[in-house]
C-alpha cells in the first residue's frame, strides 16, 4: 500500500512493475492458504488420498498471476518507453524501494522457515520467490538514480528488466510445479531410501520402489526381496521404523 501511493505519487514505471509483482505475491498466499485448509479435511470415499493435492492445484494458479503480474508490467513498461517522463518525488521513490525490499525479506525469512518445518515445497518456494522479488525492489533504486542524472529512460528500462527476472521466476515456479503434479521427488530422497533399505540384513535386494509427496508427506511403496529366514512383519516394522528417522 505504501508503495502504491508513491506510485501514484511520482509516475514511476519501475516502482510500478514492483508493486504491482508485490501485489501479486501477496494474492498468491490466499489460494495457497485455502489449500492448506483443504489439506487438512479427513479422506472421503471419493478422495480416498485426501486432499493434499490441493496444495500442488494452489500452485497453478500462483504461476498464472505471476504470468499477469509480468504482462502489466510489459505493456506499462514499453508505454513508458514510448513516451518518455521524468519521475517525480526520487526521494520518495527510492524509500519505497527499500520498503519492498525489507517486506519481501521478512515474508521470505518466515515462509522458508514454516515450509522447512512443515515440509512444504510450495511455500519454500514462494518464500524464496520473495527474496528474489527484495532484490528486484532494489532495482528501482537504479531508476531513481538515472532519472536523478537526467536520464529519464532508466525507469521504463528497469521496468523491462524486472519483468524479465519475472519470466525466470515463473519458469522456476512451473518447474517446481510440474514435478510436484507428476509425483517427482529429489533423487537424493530416493538414495536415501534405498541406502536404508539395504541395510536391513534381512533385505537381499529391492524390486521396486515407489515415492511421491503428497500435501506435506512422502508417500511410499516397495517391493522387496528377503532372505529366506526373515520375518515379513518384523522387517516391515524395522524399516517403518528406520525410514522416520531417516527421511
């Protein structure tokens, strides 16, 4: 809010495409946060795996609003462009950049830190999306700046720049999703698995191994053959036990 009324304030293109991406990032939690609450719905006859997909769905939705955020910006920028206009109010302008940039930090500070403790990719994600999104802030300071030397063009060419760090977001973020939606995990998460397994003596080999992540759970299942003396419960239990505190 405080950026947009220095926005409105001075003209400025570039703090504009910030706000307007800020304005975004912050829309993109409530799809996010209504998955989580579906998340938490018991399962039904109809999702018997619950509902934790729906975190993967929010994420959808949270890459097309970055898409629109980047497309404003464009538009805004190349208008600016064509017409040119020196900014009014630099010190005002250059104080709501360092706004944006210590929002964004303190949103990514706290997102990463749940979403490491709860085991959600998603918000991870947006938290360091956030961080990357304090350093864009910090861009506008270098459109204040040439607009300061009379060169009033920095502000429109800043606004290009930070739609095109914005398109390499969204890349990153579609990534994240489509991994997630076609049940891929790290295969560091897979070794891991493995290593444990097969250091059961009662494990000679492993036929097939299945892992996907589910709302904020990894969800898994094997094949596995034994040693003709083994107890099939009893390894059961074994690795259920040594695979918690493993994974």
């Amino acid at each position: 809010v405080l950026q947009l009324a220095i926005v409105f304030a001075s003209g400025s293109v570039a703090l504009l495409a910030d706000t307007a991406h800020n304005i975004g990032d912050g829309l993109n939690s409530i799809p996010l946060l209504i998955a989580f609450y579906l998340a938490r719905k018991a399962a039904t006859r109809r999702y018997t795996y619950g509902y934790g997909r729906a975190e993967d769905i929010a994420g959808i939705f949270i890459v097309l609003s970055i898409l629109i955020s980047a497309g404003i910006i464009f538009w805004e920028s190349f208008q600016r462009l064509l017409d040119p206009q020196p900014l009014d109010r630099l010190a005002w302008v250059a104080a709501a950049a360092v706004i944006g940039f210590l929002g964004n930090e303190a949103v990514a500070v706290m997102q990463i830190r749940v979403g490491n403790r709860i085991g959600s990719e998603a918000l991870i994600a947006d938290g360091l999306h956030a961080r990357t999104d304090g350093l864009t802030s910090l861009a506008v300071l270098a459109a204040a700046a040439g607009s300061w030397l009379g060169f009033p063009l920095a502000d429109p060419i800043i606004g290009l720049l930070i739609g095109v760090a914005i398109l390499f977001i969204t890349w990153d973020a579609t990534k994240r999703i489509w991994r997630r939606l076609m049940d891929g995990v790290e295969p560091e998460v897979v070794d891991d698995v493995e290593r444990v397994v097969l250091d059961n003596p009662a494990v000679a080999s492993i036929e097939r191994l299945r892992l996907r992540c589910l709302g904020h759970q990894l969800q898994g299942d094997m094949m596995l053959s034994l040693s003709s003396t083994a107890d099939a419960q009893n390894v059961k239990e074994d690795l259920r036990h040594a695979l918690a505190h493993a994974v």
